[in-house]
C-alpha cells in the first residue's frame, strides 16, 4: 500500500480554519494605538511542532510577534514573527502557507486568521506562548494572554483493514512523523489487546491469530521515546472487521466490471475491502456527495499508479487498486465503480474512444442527488500537490468541462448526460 501525506499531515487538524486570503490595501490610520492580538489555540502540530493560532485586525497593517517560555512566569524569548508583506505565500487544495527556509510550512492564513509553526519545539515538552502587535514604525502593543502547548505525535492514519480470509486481516497505514515505531491494538469481547509492536518503517500488519465467523476492532498508535520512557500518540481512529463471508452487493462472478480476468478468489478478496470500506467510512445519513467523496478519497489514500504498466499486479483491475494498492486509470475506475455498487450510487466505468487525446484512458459517471456527473480518480490522485492533499480538478464535472481539461472523447450512447458541474466547483 502507498505511503502518502508526509511532512503536510501535521496541520490536518487545523487545516479546516485555512482558505484563501482577503487583502487589503495598506493605509494610513487615525488610532495610532496598537490592539492586541486574540490568542486563540496552541497545540501540537507534530513530535517538534507546535501551532500558535492568533487573529488581528488589519494584518497587512502590523507584524505579530510570537514569543515563548519553559514556563508561565518566566523569561520569554522571540521565536518568531507573522508578517504578510515581503513574504510569499502559496496556495494549493484550499490552504495559503508561507514557507521557511527549510521549505517547511511556516504560517497558514485564513483571512485574518494565522497559524505561526514553532518547530523548534522539543517532543514531550510543555512551552508557554504571548503574542503581541506592532505597527509600521516599531510601536509595540500589549502582550496577550499566555497559552501553553506541547509537542506531540500526531495520531495514525489508517488506510485499511479488511480480511484476506476468514482467518487473517490485512491492515495498513500512514507513516507518523517523528514515530520509532507503532503498537497494534485489537478488540474482541469489550476489551481491548496490545497484540504487536513494530518498526519506525512498517506500515503494514497481517493478523493470523483472528478467528472465523468473528468480529474486531482495531487501532494502531505511534510512540517516540522522551528519555526512558516510552510515549505513546492518540489513539485515532477506531476501524473494525468481520471474518465472515463478504455480502456486500456488487458484481462478484467471473467476467465482472471490477476486471474480467479476476478469478473467483481474486473477486472475493476485492468483497471483502469494499465491505470493509463501507463498515467504516460510510455512515447512516451521509448524502449522495459524501458517499461519492469518501470512495474518491479512500481510492487515493490507498492506491498509487502503476508505472511498471497495466499487465503487472493486476494494475488494470479493481483488484490492483483495492487489494494490491497500485493501478493504472482503469484499475482505479474499476474499484470506483465496486465502491458505489456496495453504496447504492449509481454508477458507470466509461472508456475513451479513438479520438480522445488519450484512446486508453478510463474514468467513471456518478449520479448525485439525481444529476450525473463524471469523477476521474486516478486523475485526481496524479494531481495531489506536494503531498498536501487530495486534488478535485476532476471530482463531480460535466462532460463540457471534462473535455476542456482533459481533451478526453469518448462513445454516450447509452450513457446518461453530464450537463453542469456540481454546485460549489
């Protein structure tokens, strides 16, 4: 299984108060006094890292300093300024950032809103922080209140856990910046089990000690070493599995949409992530968007391209996307299509025909609160820009805009009408 969201992953909890920056334009002002900053969050951002969250008025007016101490009434010390004008910032997936020089993510803005990255924090330490203003001239306002924040693991992501049989589950996740390594949790009759621990490098585990006809729980926690003392992350996500036979609906018998040359185990063992994708990442109440969303994403968290080519690993079918975690466009549409099947969305796989600028690519048409539109995946997921998050260029589209993109044709007859984009692109 692929490895993704690396060094960006550490802001995902705060990420949701990033967007696109407001300017606006410098001027002179009548109160020459200097407000204080509203210190609203500190918290961890990774095993070095600690996010300063403040808001000001006027940002492109005054600098904000952010100042740190070992304690609350000790010496504070500058490590830091968040400044708008000579910096340039980034915009990529909904987040503006400015970078350091270490390239690293330094400040993110939503409007007026700025997270300041502490990365010289130490892991396991608690640090005290004050904010404060100043104006064009030097003039510094009051500090504002003191808030405190440590530096911590970042919980585990799990990209899945299915069963490869009736006696053994597969389970697999993201690297945790900073971790030395990860135990493996498993619940079966209310209590809870540490059952392994691995290596800073292993982000895979098979379960054989599971038993048939059973349900579990499972969550995996990172831990890093503060002295002697071994420190373990969150807990995370809590993901559970069942070894019974697979019933989820679909297209399961020899000649299936999902790859016509899957044999029958190859088939069953796609059943069984696809259930297990729809035991934990598809919710009672969840819309049609939501449901259509979360297959997309899970597809890129788990699934990388095939460069080797389409005849290795089954790259051209759901199988390759799903179980071996690489594919090529038709394995990902393929497993996109399995996906929706199991969810009750209503879904196509769509070939390009000659004309297209390329006859070989592949890609699905969804239906949506009662309009169809195109999703393209593997597109998607070539698109994901510095590791920072999933690209939507081609998420829920019209045909007219899907062409214009990507200079993509293909045979309609008998496929429904992708007229509009969906509301929001």
């Amino acid at each position: 299984m692929k490895m993704k969201r690396t060094l960006f992953l550490l802001v995902a909890c705060l990420l949701l108060l990033c967007g696109v920056s407001v300017a606006r334009p410098i001027h002179s002002r009548a109160d020459s006094s200097v407000p204080t900053p509203d210190f609203l969050d500190c918290d961890a951002m990774a095993y070095n890292a600690v996010g300063v969250l403040v808001e000001y008025d006027e940002p492109e007016y005054y600098t904000c300093e952010v100042y740190r101490s070992t304690s609350k009434n000790g010496s504070f010390k500058r490590v830091g300024t968040i400044k708008t004008s000579g910096v340039t910032w980034y915009t990529s997936n909904g987040s503006t950032y400015s970078l350091d020089a270490k390239k690293r993510a330094k400040c993110f803005r939503s409007g007026d809103q700025f997270i300041f990255v502490d990365y010289s924090a130490a892991f396991n330490k608690t640090y005290y922080y004050k904010v404060r203003l100043k104006d064009g001239s030097g003039t510094a306002g009051s500090f504002s209140k003191v808030l405190s924040g440590k530096a911590k693991l970042n919980a585990v992501e799990i990209n899945s856990v299915y069963t490869a049989s009736n006696s053994k589950v597969k389970l697999s996740w993201n690297k945790v910046s900073g971790a030395q390594g990860y135990v493996i949790y498993r619940k079966y009759g209310g209590k809870w089990k540490a059952i392994k621990r691995v290596s800073k490098n292993t982000t895979s585990y098979t379960d054989r000690s599971v038993k048939s006809g059973k349900t579990y729980g499972y969550r995996i926690r990172a831990y890093r070493k503060s002295g002697s003392k071994r420190i373990l992350g969150p807990q995370g996500t809590i993901f559970r599995v069942t070894t019974k036979a697979p019933t989820v609906k679909g297209s399961y018998k020899a000649g299936s949409v999902y790859g016509p040359s899957l044999s029958t185990s190859e088939l069953t063992e796609v059943r069984r992530v696809v259930q297990s994708f729809k035991a934990n990442y598809i919710k009672s109440g969840m819309s049609d968007y939501e449901k259509v969303k979360a297959a997309h994403d899970y597809l890129c968290y788990n699934c990388t391209y095939a460069y080797n080519g389409w005849q290795y690993n089954g790259a051209n079918t759901a199988w390759g996307a799903l179980v071996y975690g690489e594919a090529q466009c038709s394995g990902y549409s393929r497993a996109m299509k399995a996906l929706c099947d199991a969810m009750g969305i209503p879904c196509y796989y769509v070939h390009a025909n000659s004309k297209s600028a390329n006859p070989s690519h592949q890609w699905n048409q969804v239906k949506v609160d009662g309009k169809w539109y195109i999703v393209d995946v593997q597109g998607d997921d070539s698109g994901d820009i510095f590791g920072m998050g999933i690209s939507y260029n081609y998420f829920l589209v019209s045909a007219k805009s899907y062409k214009a993109m990507t200079g993509m044709q293909w045979n309609t007859a008998g496929l429904p009408a992708c007229k509009t984009n969906y509301a929001g692109k």
